[in-house]
C-alpha cells in the first residue's frame, strides 16, 4: 500500500499540480493506493486514467460554490449514523470508513477514511434490531467505505446477525475492492459468502475504464460469478478518464462480456473538490444518446444522478417523446426523424 508522497514519487513523477496537493495541510481525503493499482499506471502519461482517479492534484483543495461536503444530505437521511433509510424498501449500511484505494471523485468524503473505523458488534445488533421493526425493507447495501476491508470473521458476523433478524433481505456487497485489490478476493472468502447467505448475496462494484478489467480482477469476479453471486457494475462518468464514447462503449461490452452487468453510469456528484473530475450533465446526455446507439440493450447502462439535498436518484436520458397530442404520441426515432404511436 501506498500511502506517502516518498514512497509515491519511487514510482512515478509527479505533476506541479500533484505535488501542490501534499504541501498544502488541512482537511483531506488522504492517500491510499494499493501496488496493485498503482502497476496499473503508465508512469510516463500525466493524464493515465487510472492515475487521475487516485493521484490527488491540488484542484481538490479549492472547492466551487456549489459543492457541499455531504451534498445527497445522507446524515438527515440517517436513523443512526451508520445506517441511511432513503427509500422505503432498502437501506445502505456503512460497515468501515477504509478502503483498500482512495478514489478522488468519492462521493462520501464526508465518512471515508475518517476515524469511524469498522461497525461494531453493537452497532451490528442495534442495526438488526432496527431492521426486525421495519419489515418493509427488503434490501441492504453494506457499504462504506469498502465493506471487504473487514476481515472474513467480521464479516461473517455482520452477515450472521443480519440474516437471524432478517431471514428475506436482499444482501448488496458493494465493493471496489475487485478493481483495486483483488487480492483480497479469496476462495476462502466467497466460500464463508457461500456458508452464511440466507438469501441472494449481489456484488455491485465500480469499474470506470476498460484497462481496469485485468486478469486479476476478472479472476475475482470470476470467484464471485461461478459461485452463485451475480456482478453488476456502478461506474462514475469522470472527466479525463471515460467522458468519451468509445472508451464507455469498450468499457460496458468488455464488462458484459465479464459476467458483469452495467447497472448504472453515475452523474458526479456535487461533493467538496471534485469539479476537476465533473462532466458537464448536458454532456452527460449526449454520451448516453451515442452509447444507446452503440450499445445492446444488455450492455446499457442507466444513467442517473443522485440530487442534491438528498432529493434521491433519478434517471437520465435523451428524451425521444416529443409530445403528447390527442390523436397520437410524436417520439424522436433512435435514427432521427418523427415517428407517432396512436393514443388509446
Ligand atoms: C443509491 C442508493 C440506494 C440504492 O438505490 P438503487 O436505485 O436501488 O440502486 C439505496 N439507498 C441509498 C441511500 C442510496 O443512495
Ligand atoms: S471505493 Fe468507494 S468509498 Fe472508497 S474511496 Fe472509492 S468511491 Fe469512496
């Protein structure tokens, strides 16, 4: 793990920009990169993709107006500090504040890599507890943080006390950890999954450019996949590493073709320091219009963006339905023109 500016420079040099970041001391997502990830690199291209998601430069220490340090107001969403019941009928769990990698674009700056540390065992009972007396939540995200930085014991216990309050919850494991530290994906992992699943275990990760599906990283998913854990894919629309769409086409078929399903393509979020990595949404919506054109149903996609104020997520698209008369609905046709669909 890599964690200081010495042991850094050792493998790459860096940027005036990048430098800047470590001299200026305050209030900051720290560094963390695994060697793994970090071999990912190309030492010799200041703009690698797989470098700007986990290099700080100092643009992050500048925040714009519009950013806040917790911006989908997940705190008053909170019934207790580690539990966020947003919607009705699911809830997200942070299990740890650490991950195995620091992301630059991370959304929960606010709780990541702060002194939260790891659930405690009397955390996990209250969660249960909770989770006894709301019968109409079905799913649970364990998330963080990196829930795969707890340890299997602690993990198995997690999931032991969740599943004897809750026989019928949906389990999300959502993790970056395949595509940072795959390492960490064991057989005697996904064999403890195996043990104490009560019900289907999802594997939701985040990979945001083709040259992170390597042979390691397939090879976890791969653990996960043959051992009865579907995968699906959250990626971030980030500027400088996939606001492009070839490289979303490539990075979305090649995932397909991994057992992974896209599931959904990430607006930025608003978050302190993070404007650097931000695409324009209106640009947002001309990639999803080309990549729809270029993309099988399978291999799509949702892109969607997470309001500020804690409003929730909604959907993004290219709209085809023009208008809504009497007699007919007008839509755009996916190769252009006006095409009406009688109404009633
Ligand atoms: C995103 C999110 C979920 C899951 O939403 P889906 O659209 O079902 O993937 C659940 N809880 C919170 C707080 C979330 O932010
Ligand atoms: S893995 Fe997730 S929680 Fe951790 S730094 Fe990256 S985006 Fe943030």
């Amino acid at each position: 793990m890599v964690r200081t500016l010495q042991q850094l420079e050792s493998f790459i040099k860096l940027s005036k920009q990048e430098r800047e970041w470590f001299e200026i001391q305050g209030d900051k997502l720290p560094l963390l990169v695994s060697r793994y990830y970090l071999s990912l690199i190309d030492p010799n291209d200041p703009l690698d993709p797989i470098r700007r998601q986990v290099i700080p430069s100092i643009e992050e220490l500048s925040p714009s107006i519009e950013e806040e340090k917790d911006p989908l107001a997940e705190v008053a969403h909170s019934i207790h500090p580690r539990l966020i019941h947003r919607y009705k009928n699911r809830v997200a769990l942070l299990v740890s504040d650490l991950c195995a990698t620091y992301c630059r674009h991370c959304f929960r700056r606010r709780f990541t890599a702060t002194e939260e540390r790891q659930i405690s065992a009397e955390e996990v009972k209250a969660i249960s507890e909770y989770l006894k007396s709301q019968p109409e939540v079905r799913e649970i995200l364990l998330t963080g943080g990196d829930p795969l930085t707890l340890s299997d014991h602690n993990l198995k216990e997690l999931l032991v006390s969740l599943y004897t309050a809750r026989s019928d919850l949906t389990v999300r494991l959502c993790t970056r950890i395949p595509v940072t530290y795959p390492q960490r994906v064991t057989p005697a992992l996904v064999a403890m999954l195996k043990e104490v699943r009560g019900g289907p275990i999802y594997l939701m990760t985040q990979f945001n450019h083709p040259r992170e599906l390597t042979k390691e990283s397939i090879e976890a998913i791969n653990l996960f996949v043959d051992n009865g854990f579907p995968a699906l894919n959250q990626a971030v629309l980030l500027k400088g590493v996939n606001d492009s769409v070839e490289v979303l086409e490539e990075l979305m078929n090649s995932l397909l073709f991994n057992r992974i399903k896209p599931y959904y393509l990430f607006q930025g979020d608003l978050v302190e320091g993070t404007k650097h990595l931000r695409v324009p949404l209106q640009e947002g919506l001309i990639l999803e219009k080309e990549l729809r054109q270029r993309l099988s149903g399978l291999a799509m996609p949702t892109y969607a963006v997470d309001l500020p104020g804690g409003g929730g997520k909604v959907v993004l698209t290219h709209n085809y339905l023009l208008g809504i008369e009497e007699e007919a609905l007008i839509f755009e046709g996916p190769q252009g023109g006006q095409v009406e669909y009688p109404n009633g």
